[in-house]
C-alpha cells in the first residue's frame, strides 16, 4: 500500500503591489509571507493592478521568474463624486471606492483552499471585483498591519506644519467613522486578521469593533539576517533619514532641513544629513538643495550600504500606530536611532536612552540636542546602537511571522466565526 501524504494547501494571494524587490511596508511582508509559503504551499499570486498607473512588465517578469505565473486583475476607481457620496453613506471609502475593469476568465468564481489579502487595500480591491464568495476558501486572512480608520483618526492631532493640513487633519478625524464601518465590513469576510502591534489591535478594538478585533493575530514584521551583520563607520559624521518624500514626511523633511538642521551645523559644522527618498517636490527639493551640509539620494539599491556609513538615523515619526521598518532595519544594522516615541512602536522592552532616544514630536531643541549628543559621545551611541541590534534581533524574524501565517492556514491558530 503506497503513503500517500495529503496535498499541501492551495492558496490564492492577493497583492495590489508586486512584492519583489521588497523595499517598503507594503512589500515588505507580502515578499516574505509569499517567499515562506511557496515552500510549504501551493501559492499562486494575483496582482490588483490600477488600470490607470499601468505596472512594469519587466518588474511582472522578475516576479514571475520568483513565484511563477501571476495573473493580472485590473480596477478602476469610480468618479470622484460617486466615491465622496458612498463614503458619507458608509458604503466605500473615498480613496479606494473600486470597480472591476477587466479579470482573466480563469479568475472567474475561482476557489482555492486559503485566501490571503496584503494589505488592507488588496483586500478592498479584491471584495469590489466579485469575484469569488467567502465559502468558495476554507480559510480566509486579511493581512493589514495596521487599523485604516486610526490613520485618519490620529490625523488631527499630528502637526504636520501647514494650516491646510492641519483642516485636512480635523477632516480626517470626522470621516473615520464612516472609514472604520466600511474597514469592519471588509474585514467580517475573514476569519483572521494580521496586524503588527498591539497598540493596533486595541484602536481597531476602539474604532472598528470587538468583533473584529477577536479575530487579530499579531504578526509583526520581520528583519532581514544581513542587516545585523552590517559594522557602522565610527567616525561618520552622517546622520540619514529615509522616507518617502510624500504626504506628512514631505513636511517632516521640510522641518528637518529648515529647522532642525541648521542648528545642528551651527554647533557641529562637520555634521551631514543624507536624506534618502523620492517623490519630493519642487519646493521641497529646492530646500533640501539650498541647505547646510545635505545630500538627497531618491534610490538606493541596498540601504545597508546607507546603514553602514550612518552614525545616527534620524526617524521623526509622530503617528501613535503602526511598525517602523526603518526603525527596525536601523537598529539592526546597530545605528542610534533617533525619534518620536512612535518610531519605536510594538518593540518590547524598548527603553529610552537605552535602545535608542526618543524626542518630543517636531520639538526641534530635543532633535537637535539628540543629534549633537550622538555625534559628540561616540561610546555611549555604540552602545545604544548595540544595545538596539540585540534588541531586534530578539522579536522580529520573517521566519516567525511566516509560521504564524502557516499556523492560521492549518487551523493550527483558530478563530471561529
């Protein structure tokens, strides 16, 4: 009689970005969880693709060449005044509000034994296509990280630096309600949700409801192994910030060069800031040029070579939810962090002073005597830049997090609905 041992699980993935090469926290764990599943599963990949920002072939080829086939979904956003009306009404949320343009016949009422959704928006993308029903999987995983209706909750007590973004702020905090009705029903098709902290899973407690939040499961992010075998230059003068130039970092760049930096050069005229990111603007990047001692790069390839040259990073994050990848990635790499509280977010046994320093948000007297302070007590910041390596290296492993995902797709990790 021949052993015959049962099929590994088939699972649909569904992405909105294609996960290689994995540089942000949207591709971050979608290449990773896919990366881990595809060696205990049968995965198959589907890219959510906006007709209206047509993707690369050549980054499709470069994954296909990774995870093998990925057919194509494509949506379009609906008119401006149809998705303003179904989010008053609760129906939608204005920034996704999603219809079906075009789907391979394949995909038709396809099923499969797990669906798996990364991020949030993938998942908003993937209900609006009606493509499938909830019992046509076994197991159903939204992964979303963080709660989308704190994103805009939080938003009116951010100081973003302009008036305008301050009235979009109070804006933000009113339409939450209706973001965080529509976030539920999403969410009440899966039997599990993934979310990165605990301070995430107790606001979708506040804003979305206890149902959903019995359903989260925490699954932080991992690091990459060789960032820790990155050795920091002890005589760099450099200080990095990396971010995407957009949305409120456009204004916490802004702050760093007019502000904060200059001071800093004032008592330290050796002192550099490398600011890493793209999608600045005209005016932002005429700042950044017209600056003391600052060099913007829009992309690098491998940013251990940034780490590595990095004697502080600088992570002026003033948002109360989420995991800071950049503050993970750099604390690995053994580099000082320094940040609002918030940069640390969902690391246990954080200690200020000790795994890195933490500055009141946009208090430019505190970022500047941190910056200063690092540059000038080269010990004391090697020991907080070990002391934080040791730290990460502790919780956050893509290891882990993939077997948290396998644990929930063999019933291992159970919700019940």
């Amino acid at each position: 009689m021949t052993d015959r041992s049962p099929a590994p699980p088939s699972v649909l993935m569904v992405v909105d970005q294609l996960p290689f090469p994995p540089r942000n926290g949207v591709t971050l764990p979608t290449f990773h969880y896919a990366d881990g599943l595809r060696k205990s599963c049968r995965l198959n990949l589907v890219l959510m693709a906006d007709e209206a920002q047509p993707f690369d072939q050549r980054s499709l080829a470069e994954n296909e060449a990774i995870f093998g086939p990925i057919p194509v979904i494509r949506v379009r956003r609906k008119r401006k005044m149809v998705r303003a009306i179904d989010e008053v009404l609760a129906r939608d949320m204005f920034n996704q509000g999603w219809e079906l343009a075009s789907a391979p016949p394949s995909l038709m009422n396809c099923k499969a034994d797990v669906l798996l959704a990364s991020p949030f928006s993938a998942a908003a993308k993937w209900e609006a296509t009606g493509l499938s029903r909830p019992e046509h999987f076994v197991c159903r995983i939204a992964a979303v990280s963080d709660c989308t209706a704190a994103e805009y909750h939080a938003r009116h007590s951010q100081d973003f630096g302009s008036f305008r973004q301050w009235l979009k702020g109070r804006l933000d905090r009113v339409r939450s309600s209706r973001i965080a009705s529509v976030e539920g029903r999403t969410l009440a098709k899966y039997q599990h949700v993934s979310m990165q902290t605990a301070t995430d899973r107790n606001l979708m407690r506040l804003l979305v409801g206890e149902r959903i939040a019995e359903r989260v499961t925490l699954v932080p992010n991992g690091v990459r192994r060789d960032y820790f075998e990155v050795c920091p230059n002890p005589e760099s003068n450099t200080c990095a910030f990396i971010a995407e130039l957009s949305s409120e970092y456009a204004s916490i760049a802004d702050w760093l060069v007019g502000e904060v930096w200059p001071a800093v050069v004032d008592e330290l005229p050796d002192a550099k800031l490398l600011i890493v990111g793209k999608g600045a603007s005209a005016a932002l990047g005429a700042a950044i040029r017209n600056a003391r001692n600052v060099e913007h790069i829009t992309f690098v390839d491998d940013l251990r070579s940034v780490y590595a040259n990095a004697a502080a990073a600088i992570c002026p994050v003033f948002k109360g939810y989420g995991l800071i990848n950049k503050a993970l990635e750099s604390m690995a790499s053994g580099v000082p962090v320094i940040g609002g509280e918030a940069a640390f977010n969902g690391i246990e046994g954080f200690k200020v002073g000790i795994h890195g320093l933490v500055c009141r948000p946009r208090n430019t007297p505190e970022f500047v005597s941190a910056i200063c302070h690092v540059l000038t007590h080269r010990e004391q910041a090697a020991q907080v830049g070990r002391a934080g390596r040791s730290l990460i290296e502790s919780q956050f492993r893509w290891e882990r997090a993939v077997g948290t995902i396998e644990a929930m797709i063999s019933g291992r990790q159970r919700v019940d609905v």
